[in-house]
C-alpha cells in the first residue's frame, strides 16, 4: 500500500477520516433521501455566503471548478452580451479561453501576478465601454496566493450596472463574503476546497432574478447552469444528469464539520495561523515568500526558490513527499517558485513538521556543497 502523504497544496487536500468514511455506502440519485442532503446542501451554501433564500439560490454543477467556471460564463453573458475579464494569474487567464472558446465577446484587464487589480482603471473601461455586460474576476488567484480586493472591485462593478461574476474557488468557506450585501452575482467554488471535501462537483451562488434571465443562453448542454437550477427546484434536489453521489455525501459530511469547527470565522483564523506560522518558519529555513504580506491569502503562498546552486524543487518535492508531504510546483515562468497550500486538515503542528523537514533539507544540500 502506498505511504499516506499530507496534502499541501490549494486542493484536493486532506481531508478529515469521517468526511473518507461517508463515502463507504452507495446513493441512489433519485433516493429522497439523498436529494434532502442535496437541498440541504444547497441550504447551507447560500448560508455560508450570507445570502437569501428570497434572492439566491445555490446550484451545483459536475466536474471541477473549471466546470463551474465555464457553465457560469457560458450561460450568464448573453448571445448580444460582453464580458470583461480581470486577470493577474492563470485562472483569470482560463476565464479568457473560455470566452474565446466559447465565442463570447469580451476584453481584458491584465496585471502583474503580484499587482492587485486597479479599481481605477475598471472604473475608466466600463465608464468607456458601454458594451460591457458582465465583469468576471478571481478573488483567490491561487498562480501566486494573491487576494483580490474583492468589495472595491464588486462595488465598482456594481457602481456602473454590471453583472459581477466572482471566481472564489480557493476562498469561499475560508474567509467570510457577503454576497447578497456586496451585490455579487454569481459566485463560483468547488467541493474539495475551503470546505474541505472531495472532488467531484463545483457551486455556483446565483442571484436568483439574473439567472432567470438566462434560459436559452447556454452554449452548452450539460454546462447549462440554468436548466440545473430549473431541474434542482422542480424536482427537490436532482441533478439533471448522474450526479456524484459520494462526492456529495462527502461534501455535506464537510459542511457539517465547518459548522462543528466555529463556522467560517474559525476556519479562517486556522488558516491565518497556518499560513502565518508557515512564513516564519520557511523564511528561517533560508526561502523568501514571493508576495509581501499586505496581499498575501491565507490559502496558499509562493516561495522563491533557495540560492543555491544545489537546490532542485523536484530533489525537494521528492525529499518531502518521503518525509509524508506534498507540495505544489509553481506557476510563473518569469520567476523561479514553488508553492505550499495552508488549506484542508492541517494545523500549525503540521506546518512545523513540514518546515522541520524543509530545514533538515537545506542543512543536507549545504554539507554537500
């Protein structure tokens, strides 16, 4: 059997035993009750986003959150619609590719990956370009773990009459977000994140009265967010086709154990103090984080790699995963960098652990040099 590992990167990571061990027993898809774990869940999520049931409604979709990505953009901006996409990273990148896949008009705002998105300049665009219809942006931008500003942004956005699409894939569930006070739009994460389950499925928290815009909208057929939401409210919780039915016991099991831990507030501060901890203690192992702290997400962060000409991340990748780590590539291609998630079932005892052996590491290259 192959060593178990701890999974640090921005997911899938590890999970809890209890949330492994609901995935034991089979569902049936169109059981009530597993659909009443569905609605259920579908409950929670609007709760967790601090939205109403009156305008929100929570739809989720197969696939992994690039799925809930592309069903969101492709059924959301209409066939006379554009699409301004913020980007700083790859996953504002892949939104991009999405609407040049999916033929849908659209222009960018791009920045550096370590340079928040300038509330100034989206003021002067969509004040200039009238055509703009929806604006879509990354809150988490898991390329560095730079974190976006997300109220100025929607504001603006909100300011000039726009629909506001929000990436929060890697922060949803790990840091709170008002969504029905900010005005988002649509909000789109996925099962094996914040909240700690597995992957299978991502979410979308839709405004109700904007996604009823949208029949007939969708460039795809298992990708139509709003046919989802019409077969999920008709029909008490089914999917309109097979939904992952382990997944999602997996996923309210997840839910559950939030809510035990403290709610999001709690989580987050686990995370803060993962993150914090891990900074400390990798700066005295000799790395220095690639992003200064004014910006830093709680979630993941970059490190450059060590000046040293011994130094090789995959001879550290392998190093650690031998010590019962794993640890992410990075994502950049003008800088030289790794990344280390601070997410899923980890706590700063963990984090020492894994910078104990980071150090052990750079003691043994340092005696070979």
């Amino acid at each position: 059997m192959e060593k178990p590992y701890l999974l640090l990167t921005p997911g899938p990571l590890t999970t809890t035993a209890s949330v492994k061990e609901v995935m034991l027993k089979d569902w049936c898809t169109w059981d009530d009750d597993y659909k009443m774990i569905v609605q259920e869940i579908r409950s929670m999520l609007l709760q967790l986003g601090h939205a109403s049931e009156e305008k929100y409604t929570a739809v989720p979709i197969q696939g992994s959150g690039t799925f809930g990505v592309e069903a969101t953009i492709g059924t959301v901006v209409p066939k006379d619609g554009k699409l301004l996409v913020l980007i700083n990273g790859a996953y504002g990148q892949r939104i991009q590719d999405i609407a040049v896949v999916l033929g849908i008009p659209h222009r960018t705002l791009v920045f550096a990956p370590d340079q928040l998105p300038d509330s100034a300049q989206l003021n002067t665009v969509l004040e200039q370009d009238t055509e703009i219809t929806h604006v879509a942006f990354v809150h988490c931008e898991t390329t560095t773990g730079i974190l976006n500003p997300l109220e100025d942004i929607v504001k603006v956005i909100k300011m000039h009459g726009r629909t506001a699409i929000v990436d929060a894939m890697s922060s949803f569930g790990g840091t709170p977000i008002a969504v029905e006070m900010l005005g988002i739009d649509y909000l789109i994460s996925s099962a094996n994140k914040c909240i700690q389950g597995v992957p299978g499925f991502s979410f979308v928290l839709s405004n109700s009265s904007e996604l009823a815009k949208c029949k007939g909208n969708a460039r795809s057929l298992s990708l139509d967010l709003y046919d989802q939401w019409q077969v999920m409210d008709k029909e008490a919780g089914k999917w309109r086709f097979t939904s992952p039915t382990h997944v999602v016991r997996a996923f309210y099991q997840a839910l559950l154990e939030l809510v035990e831990e403290g709610g999001v507030e709690q989580r987050h501060s686990r995370y803060v103090s993962n993150q914090q901890t891990l900074v400390r203690l990798m700066e005295q192992a000799g790395f220095k984080a690639f992003l200064p702290a004014d910006v830093q997400s709680p979630f993941i962060t970059t490190f450059e790699y060590l000046d040293h000409d011994l130094f090789s991340f995959e001879a550290l990748y392998r190093f650690l995963k031998e010590k019962g780590f794993v640890i992410y590539p990075g994502k950049l291609s003008e800088v030289q960098v790794f990344r280390i998630g601070t997410i899923g079932d980890v706590r700063e005892a963990d984090i020492a652990r894994l910078c104990e052996a980071v150090s052990s590491y750079v003691t043994t290259i340092q005696r070979e040099s």
